[in-house]
C-alpha cells in the first residue's frame, strides 16, 4: 500500500517505532470535531481523585496547566472538556517525567469521563493511550478498535496503528495509518509516516517526512515538536550529517530545555563526533530525567571512555537494580551486550516477545539466544528482526555476529559492512565489538571502499 500524502514524498507505508526506547510524539487532547462531553459527577470517586494535588517532585510547566485545569474543573458549568484535558496532561506529565503514576491519574480522568457517559469515546481514547503507553498491548487493541468503529477520527486511527505494530501486525498498522493521514495530516501523522519510512529502510524519505511534521510543529505543542525534531537529530546522524543532527537537537532543546529525548540526540551526536566530555554532560542529563536503561547503557559507555570508571560502574549499578523492570527488552540487550547473566536475558527478551512481537523484540531475543550459545535459534530470530528491510546498524551488528558463531563467514563479513556503514548510531560497547569482529574477517579500506573498521 502507498501512502497517499499532500506532499510529493511517496513511499511504503510501514509503522513507527523508536530503537532508543523513549516514547512517540504525545497524543494530544484532539480538537477535530466531535459531540460535546456530558457533564461528569464530580462527586464519584474517580473525579475526586483527580482533583487532589498529584504533588510532583519535580515541578515543571505542565504542573501549572494540571493545577489550572483542576481549579476550571471545580468552576466550570460543564466541566467534562476540562476533564478530558486533565487526563492529557496527565499524559504529557508521565511522558516528561518517566513517571507512570501520572498515566493512573490519567486512566481515572477517563473514569471520571464515564460517570457520565459509560460508553465515552474521550475516555476510550484516553484509557487505550493510556495503555498502550504501559505496554499493555492486547487490552488496549480492543479499545482501539472499538473506537474507530464508533467514532473513527484521526487519533483513533492513530492509536490503533501504534497498538497494532507493537503486537507486530504491520499490515493493520499500515492500513490505520493510512487513514490517520488521510483524515489530518498533521505533526502526528508525518511523525509517523517518517518512522514508517525508516522501518522499512526508506532513511532518505524518513528525513523528508520528519522534516516536514518538524515544521507543523509549535511551541503550543511543545512537548511532541521536540520529540520530534529529536528523532529527526537521530535520522540525520544516520545519513552522517553530523551538522544538521546537531542543529535539530538544539532546535529541540530550545522547543523544551527538559526534553530528555533532546538531551539524549545531542548525547548522541557528541558522542559521534568525538566531543566526549560534552556528550557526558548531555547524556547525564538525559538519563536524570529518564531513567530507562538506554539512557543509562550509553551513559555508563561515554564515561568510560572518558576514563571515569568509577562513575560508569555507578551508573550500571542503577540500571541493574532498575533495568528489568523499567524497561525488559534494552535490559535484555544490555545483558548480551556485556556477557553478564544471560539466562536472564534470555527469560526477560521471550517474556517480551509475549507482550510485543516487533522486529526490535525479535531482535532481542536473537541476541539472548547468541549469548546462551543457542545459535541456530539466534539465526532463525534474527532473520525476522530483519524482515522488514530495516537500516540499522544495531541489527546489522547483532547479526554480524551470529553469523560469526554460526560459522557463516560471508554473512558474517556482509552484515559487519552494513554495521560499519552506520557504525555512529552503535553505543561504544557496541562498535568496539563490531570493530573486533570486522577485523577478523579482515575488512579493510581496501576491501570494502570507503570504509574502514577503525
């Protein structure tokens, strides 16, 4: 299926995902044209609830819009709009703080909702988000499509289409954002269609598209614009333009000075470029406010490089106390990646596959596998982690490697050439493993023009 966009940029439609772990661009309360929200019983348990003061650690701009919507929620004639907004700010609040209480406040906005109206499309929407976003896949996708069957706006289809490619149905992901863009082509909808693009190995119209939700973006919708111009940073240090990379992280930093995905692009970038002690401050911060362990992983590796090998172990000594139950998949992968427990690795990356059965699950999984010594299985996986044609390097590593174990030495040799090819999106752990591997197989300048394994 092709993607029909108002912008000459015609290309497969696939699906979103983010390898570095941090969340897709915020659904936002929609404002597309629906029937007016019925008066909720501020007095049912729910509402009462979300009128209490969530009392944040970190107080930061979203917390003054969440203490304003509550006090219009206790003064309003009709205060079911202001519940329904209540509940997204809930959201965006759990996204920028990584705290997944704030995403329970926002599932008791829908309850609330539904005081009033038992089969509420705002709070399907709201509740299914919320859902979704806690990796909870399966109870989601029935919201989901419910709700494009009663309702069917373009954030409907959206949430479908995130749903649906989490649980590795691409063909249904393909077909539900298809019908978000053609309902509202906005900031959502490129963002999406430029992640589509990328999974299927389109980087070049991956740019474009990103390119093109980055400017519908706004300071009023801050929080998915830097995401945004985040992911479009990591596109563009893909395709080695280190400048423009650098460019749009700080264009992300300015959209919001606390965006984590932000700090992590500009981290990353650093990191590439050589500018290590920069890319630790970055990458420090990024990891402050987002505790996941991807964060950590390439925190923990830049301080090594830097010879801070004591703050490193600090680091890693955090993700492993956290790392399983924050985040199982990266987990998964850091553990292979170090050679350090790998039956656990094992058990979190098929414990994963159960909840979400994307390429990046499979990915992990063949990794485990690999450092269980389990390599034919490792080969089987790792051939679906690839199946949608994917330019990664991560993959292209992970599958250099098994290739290796497997005895597959022109497999093995092909697959180190893609890695190398984009060996600055690899986390230092990673490409000097990479680097290992490829001189074995004695790649060199001269054997593969225009890249080298140094």
């Amino acid at each position: 299926m092709l993607c029909r966009f108002p912008f000459s940029v015609g290309a497969l439609c696939a699906l979103l995902a983010s390898p570095a772990g941090f969340p897709l661009p915020a659904t936002a309360a929609p404002n597309e044209v629906a029937p007016q929200i019925a008066a909720p019983d501020l007095s049912c348990e729910a509402c009462k609830i979300i009128l209490l003061d969530p009392a944040s650690a970190e107080r930061d701009p979203v917390d003054a819009q969440i203490a304003q919507t509550q006090n219009r929620i206790k003064t309003d004639r009709n205060p079911g709009p202001q519940v329904e907004r209540l509940g997204w700010l809930f959201v965006e609040k759990a996204r920028v703080s990584n705290d997944p209480g704030f995403y329970k406040l926002a599932e008791e906005c829908a309850r609330c909702l539904e005081s009033a109206n038992s089969n509420s499309p705002d709070a399907i929407l709201l509740r299914g988000h919320v859902l979704h976003s806690l990796h909870h896949f399966k109870e989601a996708e029935p919201l989901a499509l419910e709700l494009v069957k009663k309702r069917g706006l373009a954030f409907d289809f959206g949430l479908l289409g995130d749903i649906e490619y989490d649980q590795g149905k691409i063909p249904e992901a393909v077909a539900a954002y298809q019908r978000m863009v053609d309902l509202r082509p906005d900031l959502q909808a490129y963002s999406r269609v430029a992640q589509v693009r990328w999974i299927t190995g389109d980087l070049t119209g991956a740019i474009e598209a990103m390119t093109t939700a980055a400017e519908a973006g706004s300071p009023l919708n801050a929080e998915p614009t830097a995401w945004t111009l985040s992911r479009l940073a990591l596109l563009k240090l893909q395709s080695g333009d280190f400048s423009g990379a650098r460019q749009s992280a700080l264009a992300a930093l300015q959209m919001q000075t606390n965006s984590a995905p932000a700090l992590f692009a500009l981290g990353r970038v650093q990191l590439a470029t050589g500018d290590t002690n920069a890319a630790v401050d970055s990458l420090k911060q990024a990891a402050s406010l987002n505790h996941l362990p991807e964060a950590q992983w390439i925190l923990a590796d830049a301080l090594r490089a830097t010879g801070d090998n004591d703050q490193a172990a600090v680091v890693e000594k955090e993700l492993q106390n956290r790392g399983a139950a924050e985040d199982p998949r990266s987990y998964s992968l850091y553990l292979s990646t170090r050679g350090i427990e790998p039956e656990l690795a094992l058990r979190l990356a098929k414990k994963e596959l159960d909840t979400r059965a994307d390429i990046f699950t499979h990915d992990a999984l063949a990794w485990a596998l690999n450092a269980n010594h389990q390599v034919a299985q490792a080969q089987d996986e790792m051939k679906k982690a690839l199946a949608e044609g994917t330019e990664d390097a991560r993959l292209f590593f992970h599958a250099a490697i098994i290739s290796a174990a497997a005895g597959n030495k022109d497999e093995s040799a092909r697959c180190s050439r893609l890695a190398l090819k984009y060996k600055q999106m690899l986390f230092p752990s990673e490409l000097e493993q990479l680097r290992r591997i490829a001189r074995s197989d004695q790649l060199s300048q001269q054997n593969v023009p225009g890249i080298s394994p140094n």
